[in-house]
C-alpha cells in the first residue's frame, strides 16, 4: 500500500515487487528478495568511578569587614556590599560563612544570605528559622553560634567565582525595633546583646539628643535650648563618669543613671521628653550601625586524584546493529539534549560530573570532585536508534573509593657528592601521595610496621636495605607497598682535627698548641683526618691547598714559603675542612703567632709586669710579686746580670742567693760586694777603684742556654744584704738597679729603676720575699714545707730526704727533689715537680701540670715508673679551668711530633677510673722500650670508659 512496506520486527520476510497502472497493464515483477528485520536493543551500563583518593585544602579564613547590607529588592552587588571567593579549575568547593555584626542575634530575623555566580544565578539563599524576610518556603536555616554569629556550610559548588551578599528588609527591621518596649525588641534587648553607648557613637547620639530637644527652651530669658542643658550639664559629665571604668554603656545603665541624675537637679517634669528622645537617637543609630556586618568565609577545595571514566554504551552490553546511533541523553533531573548524528560532542550536567557523548556512544564522565558524592550514583538516560527503532537505557555512574593510592617516597635532600647515590646527611624521608583521612606506616629492613604522621618521617643514623611505606584510605583500602630501596643516613661528622703544629728550630723545639709562639717561619702540622680521604687547607685566607690522609688517618702540612714574622709576632690562621660522601663537612682552625729571632727581656717588676711576658716565655710562674724577671720569646737565655749602685754606699752590699737551687738547676753564679772607690785626698787619684753591688747568673754547661721557668724560679731567691741598705735616711739617695739578660746569639734588653723610693719594693728587695722561696734539707722534711694556709705564691724545694710539700690557695711551684716526695699543690695552678723517687702528686683545684725532667740518659728518663697522681682531671684546657697537663717534653727524642705521639706515648687502662701513661723515649727507634711512667687515677666521681693520647692532644693536656 503506497510506497511502505510494514512488516513486524525480528522477522525474515521474503519480498517481490511488481506494478499495475490505471489500464490494467503489469510491469515487470522485480526478483524476489530476502529482508531481515532487526530492533534496537539498548542495555543499560553500569560504571565503577574509583577515584582512588579524594584530597582536600582549606584555606585560611578571609575576613570582610564593614560590608554593606543589601536591600531585599537591590540587585547591584560590588566589593563594598559584598564578598567573594573562587573555587578553582577541577576542584569542587565546600564554603563556610560566618555574618556577624553588633547585636545580629537580636535581629537576625530580618535577614538573608545569598550565594551568587558569575552569571548572576542565585545558587544558595539561607535565612533563620522565624525569619520575617519575604518568601522563605524550602530555604536552608543559617545556624546561630553562642558568639552572635549566623553560619552556613555550602558543599559541591563548581569551579568559579561566587559573592557572597547579605540583605535585609529595613521596614521589618523599623517593625521589630522600638524605644518604647511596646512591641518587638526593646533598647534593654539590644544592650543585653551588646549594644553600647560609647566612644564610636557618643557624639552620634548627643547630636541627634541636642538638636531634638532644642526644640524646647529651659530658660526662656537666657535662650537656653533644653538639648543644649540636658547634654552640657547632664549627659556628658554622667556620661564620662560611668565611661571612666568601661569602653561602653548599656542603655538601662544609661537610663537608670539619668533618670536619677533629673530627679536630683529638679528636672523630673522633662524626665519622659529626655528619656525619650535618648532611645529615638539610640534607636536611629542602631538602624545605621545594622547597615553594615564582617563575613568571614572560609573555603575548602577537594580533588579527585581520578575524576574521569570513559567508554561506549552501545559498544559495551547493547545489540546493537549497523546504523545505530545515540540520538538522546537526558540527566536524572530531566533535562534532555538532542545528539547530532555527525558525532558532535555533546555535554549535560549531571549531579556530581558532566557527561560528554558521541552518537557513536564513545563518552567521558569528569566528577566535580564533590567530597560528598563518594558513594554516590550519577545516571543517566540514553536513547538508542536505528532509524526504525528506538529503545532507551541508563548509564549509571558510580562514584567510590576502591583503591588506595600508591605513595610516593624520596629523600628530602641527597646530600654529599652524589644527588643519586641515596647516602645523605639528612634522614627525613617525604612522603607524598598520601589521601585525605587516610593512615599510613613505614618499616625499614624488612622489620614491623610504624605509623607514620604528617608528610615525612625520620631515619636515625645508619644503612638500611630497605625503607618501604603503605597507606590505609578511608575506605579501609591498602595501597601497594613502595620501596625507597637502600638508603644510608649519616650525621656524623668526618674525622677531622689539628694536633698541633712542631717548631723545627731555634733551642727550644716543642709541639705547639692552638695560639702558641714559635720563631719557626715554616712549623709543620700534624693532624688526624679519615684514613686514604683528602683535607682542604687555606692558609691566611689564601688559595685552598688539598692534603692527603695515609692509611692510619694521620695528616701533616709545612708552608712551602716562609711566614712573616717581627719581633712581636705575627698571627696566621689556618682553617682546615673535610667533607665526607655524605655531606658532612667538618672544619677546624688552628693560630699560631710567628715571631723573629728577638731580644730577651729584663725586668725589675713593681707588680706591673704581667702583659709583658707571655704565658709561653714564663710557663706557670706566678709573675704578680716576681720581682726580677728574665725570659727571651725563643728561650735562649745565656747570662742574666743584676747591677745596683749606691751614691754613698759605705761599701758591702751584695746580692744573697740560693746555692741549693743553684746547685739544683746546674747554675753558675758570680757574685760581687760593692766597695768604695779609694782616692788621694790631695790629688785626688783614684787609689782604689770602687764597684757596685752584682750577681751574674749562667749555666754550668760552656754554652747552654737557660730556661725561662728555671732562671726565673732562680730569680725569686735573689735578694740585697749588708752596707747601708734598709738604714739610710733618704732612700732617694740610691742610684740605679739594673738588670741585663743576654741570649745566646748576644743578643741583650737591659732595665734600669731610679725609683726605689717605693718603700715596699725597697722591702721586698731586702727581705728576699716578693715571692717566697723556702727550701728543705737534705733530711725528711715536712712541717718546714707545710704552706697550704698560704694565700699567696710559695716555691717550695724538698732536695733529698721523703719530703711532703704542701702549697696554699696561690699558685705554687713545688719540687720534690731526690726521695719519695709527696707534692700536695692545694688551689691554684700549679706547678709539680718530684724529681727522683716514687712520687705521689696531688694537685687539687686549678689547672696543675706535672713536669718530668730527663734525670738521667737511661730508661725513662731515669724516672723510676712509680709515680702516681691521685686527682687528675680530664678536660680541655681552654675551656675548662680545672684541665690538668703533664710535661714529657724533656723525655722524648727530637724526631716527636704530634702526628707520631702515639708511637711515644700510650694509654692502658686499669679502669674506668684510672690509667697508666706508658713512655717510649725514641718511639719506634728501638733503644728504649714503652714503660709506664705515671698512673692517672681520676677526681672524685669522674669516670672514662675510653681514654686516649689522642683524647688528651686535643685537650692540650700533653705537654711534649
């Protein structure tokens, strides 16, 4: 019939045609044909969205202050009446807004809140629960704080901008206040709810008060305006009494207040105008200051770390046939867009992604990333055709949290030469990856599992095999396990320090400490570093020099030029560094001053000596009361001469000594007595030359030079005797005291006084006691020797016999000689010397040295191994005033320096409380053997577990 042929679907039909025209004619019947009829049948999808994680990021509040409150009926909005945030690209957004104003609560109910978009779409409107503004049928209820602050959460809201408006309906807000209580909120509500009277509005008010009442006249004669009255002579001075104490007033203070004011001045028949026309002003205010409020909004932006699903509905479950196309989609909302059939895109809204489809079926669902849609199903409604058939089918899109991420981990820094090589100096591992309200743990080693806390986690020092880290999300998913790999963490600083340094010259060649003098130009030094490494060493800031570290970990460094030198010194620093493959880096200075060959210096002291003479020319004499000193910087004094003459001596003066020091320190002494000159009294020839008074001191040894601690010990015992001296009537009369020291290379500094006026000097001369000096026999001495209530220095000398010396508060020097001595310092610095014998040393408080000298060329110096100190106290010797030292320099050969002490001197440890120090006088020479010279035994309650040479070079408490 026509030109159609209908026919039921799914059916195989078998067709041929022909045609008959108006006369009856047949045309040619067409050759019979076989069809198949197929329906469209649409299956419905169903899509699993894991989105693996979901992160969020909540921004710090932001706050709009004095924002203007909209009308109802006003549509313009700007940055004045209102505030805005944007919700980034690909993040949805969950905001928070606080309103809040003065007494907001009390007024809340004229209200609203409205959330608008960049189109202008109102998107969100809340208000109160009994809210009197306009049409509030379904709106959300904006909650209400204990602080007077309206609040409201909005979730889900897309990418984009937003302003966030109040408004409110001012003729409700005339309605619900009033002055007189009648009805609504009275002015006792609003200052229950904060509403003041105060510095802000307090010329406000009295303005609007003044002007109000002026209307009426108190003193008709005078033209004296009530308002002008009530505010001079009764609202300001009441008004500055109850503000002395508050920043504000409620208005029943206020009211109560002036009401009682009025009764006292006689004023009560104005009482009801003031009163009234006072809340009217307040009421009038309090319109104004509610045209304003602060909203604060507060936004939390959330990501889907997966927010895409794609695939083909027609190529997924449908029966589909050749032809068939997609030509509807419709949201579970209803609202439905046509499909071009050239296979155009086409995107519809859903409520938690967009759908993006193709008549061929091909589509992509990207979620909002809506932290409440996990859980949650978007569906929606597809039409299927072939032209002939059509048949409908959901995709369904369910949005879950299957699995966890898998974390990522990395070094925080891969310190030291390789940025790859996982050796660091810092142990924070990051960890990144890590979902929103998920847990995570770490392990190490293979080992049990730590919980982890924020976004890192910490090794301690040490080589790991393995750092591994997992997370839990909050689906109770579990994250494949990540593995950093072997990871080693190190902190410790490389081995690195300065010894010392070895001055390699001159007569007095010895280690030299940190801030020493040496008249070598070219002095070596010695360190210990990490074995087969390199150190950098800068000399004087100059160019960076690189030496290596042997095998053993020693190192050493001699300037390949001369260093400057004058005769006062000058300082060079080195700093040496080392760096390890880690990054520790390691640095340490060492200072020396440098001095040229100089002249000696001489002094007859009145205590104004110190600052003359260094520490390094004087050791631990005590120079305060030292009334002759002679030293020389190189120490290589060869002859020290002391001169006094008299202008009317009647001859015998003469200078008095210790022979038994200076027999004890090998001394050769010349002494004069001074004589007067003889002349003829008619000619007046000299008959007879006369001299001064003298004493020259040298060593017995043709050549040698003497030591500044043993000429300046010497020194002290020298005092003046006979003629004249202490019973003339004018000391001014005396001449000059002259002392001259000579060095060995003739070099000479000569000092002359004139001034012996000074009575005290002149004293101390004669008596021999501007330092004690006391010697012992050649029996047992004791009591003779016994000084520990002394509070100034003593030098006590205990020659032969079994001596106990014991020293006062000052700082002492103390020999014991040949015997058993018993050497007890007492405070102070002491100096402590047991000669031969088995000795037995206590130094007491202060910082004590013990001194050996070379007695004999034989096995330890001829020392019998016997000595014992009873309180020595480790310790670093420019930190710790209590550091005690021991002097071997005497002991050792010339070839020990600091970097092959050890093959000199040793340590054995007897226990945590004491030690033996063993002695090899030629090192590995072999003509002596390590002996044990002295056994350490600690201060009370001070303990070492491990103590070493090493230990004690860097405290500079050996001496060598």
């Amino acid at each position: 019939k026509g030109s159609e042929l209908v026919a039921d679907a799914d059916k195989t039909i078998n067709v041929s045609v022909n045609a008959t025209d108006a006369a009856g004619n047949v045309g040619v019947v067409t050759q019979d044909k076989v069809y198949t009829l197929e329906t469209v049948d649409a299956v419905n999808d169903t899509v699993n969205l894991d989105i693996v994680s979901q992160t969020s990021m909540t921004y710090a509040p932001v706050v709009d202050s004095d924002t203007q409150v909209l009308g109802l009926l006003e549509s313009t909005y700007n940055i004045d009446n209102s505030a805005s945030v944007t919700i980034a690209p690909d993040q949805s957004g969950s905001l928070k807004i606080e309103i809040s104003q003065t007494a907001l609560v009390a007024v809340a109910d004229a209200f609203r809140l409205d959330i608008i978009d960049s189109n202008g779409k109102i998107v969100y409107s809340a208000v109160t629960k009994n809210s009197l503004v306009g049409d509030v049928a379904g709106l959300p209820i904006l909650g209400l704080t204990g602080d007077n602050t309206l609040t409201a959460t909005i979730d889900g809201l897309l990418p984009g901008r937003y302003s966030v408006v109040v408004r409110n309906d001012e003729s409700y807000l005339t309605q619900i206040l009033n002055s007189d209580q009648s009805e609504g909120i009275s002015l006792t509500d609003l200052a229950n709810n904060g509403i003041l009277l105060g510095p802000n509005n307090e010329k406000v008010v009295l303005d609007a008060v003044e002007t109000s009442l002026n209307g009426t006249l108190l003193i008709p004669d005078l033209n004296i305006g009530l308002g002008t009255f009530v505010r001079g002579n009764v609202l300001e001075p009441l008004l500055s009494i109850l503000n002395s104490t508050s920043q504000g007033l409620g208005v029943t203070d206020i009211l109560n207040e002036l009401q009682q004011t009025l009764l006292h001045l006689g004023l009560t028949s104005y009482i009801d105008t003031i009163v009234s026309t006072l809340a009217e002003a307040l009421l009038t205010n309090t319109l104004n200051l509610l045209q304003t409020t602060t909203i604060t909004t507060t936004l939390t932006e959330t990501d889907f770390a997966v927010e895409s699903a794609s695939g083909n509905v027609i190529a997924n479950n449908d029966v589909s046939n050749q032809g068939d196309l997609l030509t509807a989609i419709q949201n579970s909302e209803g609202v439905q867009q046509s499909v071009p059939s050239n296979n155009t895109d086409v995107t519809i809204a859903g409520t938690y992604g967009t759908l993006t489809i193709k008549a061929d079926g091909t589509y992509t669902y990207n979620a909002y990333g809506d932290a409440t849609s996990v859980g949650k199903t978007d569906v929606f409604t597809y039409t299927l055709s072939n032209g002939i058939s059509s048949d409908q089918a959901t995709l369904t899109i369910n949005i879950a949290d299957k699995s966890a991420t898998t974390l990522s981990l990395s070094l925080a820094a891969d310190t030291g030469t390789s940025t790859t090589d996982h050796i660091t100096n810092n142990g924070t591992i990051n960890v990144t990856g890590v979902e929103q309200n998920a847990t995570w743990e770490y392990r190490v080693n293979g080992g049990s599992w730590q919980t982890g806390t924020g976004s890192s986690f910490t090794l301690n020092d040490g080589i790991y095999s393995s750092v591994e880290v997992q997370q839990k999300d909050s689906a109770g998913n579990v994250s494949t396990i990540t593995n950093l790999g072997a990871v080693t963490i190190d902190t410790t600083l490389p081995l690195l320090s300065i010894l010392g340094a070895q001055d390699n010259v001159g007569v007095s060649q010895n280690n030299l400490y940190l801030g020493a003098t040496t008249d070598d130009s070219t002095p070596t030094l010695y360190g210990k570093g990490e074995p087969n490494t390199t150190i950098s060493i800068v000399q004087d800031g100059g160019t960076p020099v690189t030496v290596n570290v042997d095998a053993s970990g020693n190192w050493s460094y001699t300037p390949t030029n001369a260093l400057t030198s004058s005769a006062t010194g000058v300082q060079h620093t080195w700093v040496i560094s080392a760096s390890d493959v880690a990054g520790n880096q390691a640095n340490s200075t060492f200072i020396l001053n440098v001095t040229e060959p100089a002249a000696p210096i001489a002094v007859a002291n009145s205590n104004a000596l110190l600052g003359l003479v260094g520490a390094d020319v004087t050791g631990l004499i005590d120079l305060n009361k030292q009334f002759f000193v002679a030293a020389d910087v190189n120490n290589n004094l060869s002859k020290v001469e002391i001169t006094f003459d008299s202008a009317i001596s009647l001859g015998g003066e003469k200078f008095e000594y210790s022979q038994d020091l200076a027999a004890m320190f090998g001394l050769k002494i010349t002494a004069q007595t001074s004589s007067l000159t003889v002349t003829d009294p008619l000619l007046g020839i000299v008959l007879i030359p006369g001299q001064p008074a003298q004493i020259t001191i040298e060593s017995l040894t043709a050549n040698a030079p003497l030591d500044n601690q043993v000429i300046n010990e010497f020194l002290a015992s020298v005092k003046m005797s006979g003629g004249l001296l202490g019973g003339l009537l004018s000391l001014s009369l005396l001449s000059d005291l002259t002392i001259k020291a000579t060095d060995v290379t003739n070099f000479s500094a000569e000092y002359t006084r004139s001034d012996l006026a000074d009575a005290g000097i002149l004293k101390n001369l004669l008596s021999g006691n501007n330092t004690p000096v006391h010697v012992g026999t050649s029996g047992d001495d004791s009591s003779s020797l016994d000084y520990a209530s002394s509070t100034s220095s003593v030098h006590l000398y205990g020659l032969a016999g079994n001596d106990i010396l014991k020293g006062g508060s000052a700082n002492d020097i103390l020999r014991g000689g040949d015997g058993n001595d018993i050497l007890n310092g007492g405070a102070g610095n002491d100096y402590l010397n047991g000669g031969a014998g088995h000795n037995t040393f206590t130094g007491g408080l202060g910082s004590d040295t013990v001194f050996f000298d070379l007695l004999s060329n034989n096995s330890l110096g001829g020392h019998s191994g016997l000595d014992t100190w009873t309180d020595f106290h480790v310790g670093n010797v420019t930190l710790d005033q209590n550091a005690d030292k021991i002097n071997v320099s005497e002991l050792l050969d010339s070839s020990a320096n600091a970097g092959n002490i050890n093959d000199y001197l040793s340590l054995v440890k007897v226990s945590d409380t004491s030690y033996k120090l063993n002695v090899d006088r030629d090192g590995t020479a072999g003509s002596y053997q390590s002996e044990t010279l002295l056994t350490l035994n600690f201060q009370a309650n001070e303990t070492h577990a491990n103590l070493t040479i090493d230990d004690l070079l860097h405290n500079q408490q050996i001496i060598f």
